[in-house]
C-alpha cells in the first residue's frame, strides 16, 4: 500500500505532460519538496516579461506571466485582481509591476546564501513543460528587471511628466491662462 506522500508523487508525475517535466519533477521530490506540474513553458513567461519591458505595453502580460505573478510554489503571491485583464489594469507599466509586485515579493523571501544561489530553494515548485521550475523563472525576471530598470523608469517619468504637463495646460486653459516654461 502506498503512503499517500508516494500517492501524491505518483499523481504529480502522472499530470506530467512532457519528459523534461516529469524529470524535474522526479529529481524535485527525491530532495523531499513538492512539485507541481504546470501547462507553460517557463522561457515563454520569462519573453513575455521582457516584451512587456521593452514595449512598455500591459498587453504583452499573457497567461503564464500573470499565473506566475499570483500562484505561489516559486512564483510570486499576489492577488488575482479577478483576471488577466485586471492584472494588466493594477500593472499598467513595468515600473509599476516591478515597484508594486516584483520587488514586494521577492523582499519577503529569506536573505541567506540558500535563497540567493539555489532557484529552488522553495519547499514547493511549480513545474514548466520545458522543464524550467518557478523558481528559475523568477530568477530569469529578476534579472530582466535589473537590466531594464533604468530604461523602464525613465519611460514612466517621461509618461508621468508628459500627462502631468497636459493636465496643467488643461486647467490653465479652462481659467483663459497658458502654461509656459519656466
């Protein structure tokens, strides 16, 4: 009779959809932590993060980056906000999504030499079909953002100051004022 940690492996294995998968998977549970396969590729997840980056478009945000982003077991754990569309709304700009999301979370976990060298270092991992775990996606993004981070900033202050700008002619315009340089 199988112990339901066997059961539960064994289950976890079966819902593997490619070898890579249930390789990763496999090796996952003979160091004692759970996994949990996923339908994604994690190279997929981490080229959307980088598109929505270097477009600064929320649309780029597609099922895998958002299911990364809310679902834990080596991801990130925010809320839902109800659906992809609503997660694009809360994260309109990179900026956004790096300020409000990935920086947040990723402070919360533990700072020792474990978590900063090992990308599965989580009790738990959630597992790609190409074989990447969560945890290797999330290093993958966090390197990306450190990379476009400059750039991504500067795009958000220039739309920051750009609709403040317009917002200013706007009422000066509504009193018969103008807005000049200073």
């Amino acid at each position: 009779m199988e112990s339901p940690q066997e059961r539960r492996e064994r289950e976890t294995l079966e819902r593997c959809t490619t070898e890579a998968q249930r390789e990763r998977c496999q090796r996952l549970h003979e160091q004692g932590k759970t996994a949990y396969p996923y339908k994604w590729q994690g190279k997929t997840i981490v080229a959307e993060f980088r598109r929505y980056c270097e477009s600064f478009d929320p649309e780029k945000i597609g099922p895998g980056l958002y299911d990364w982003s809310i679902m834990g077991s080596g991801g990130l754990d925010d809320i839902a906000h109800y659906d992809l569309h609503g997660f694009r709304g809360t994260y309109p700009h990179p900026a956004h999504y790096i300020e409000g999301l990935l920086i947040p979370e990723i402070s919360r976990w533990p700072i020792d030499d474990t978590a900063k060298d090992d990308p599965n270092w989580f009790h738990s991992q959630g597992v790609y079909t190409d074989g990447m775990t969560k945890g290797e996606v999330a290093f993958r993004i966090i390197e990306i953002a450190a990379e476009q981070k400059e750039r991504v900033y500067a795009d958000w202050k220039t739309k920051r100051d750009a609709k403040a700008l317009a917002q200013a002619e706007q009422l000066a315009a509504s009193v018969g004022m103008k807005v000049v340089s200073a």
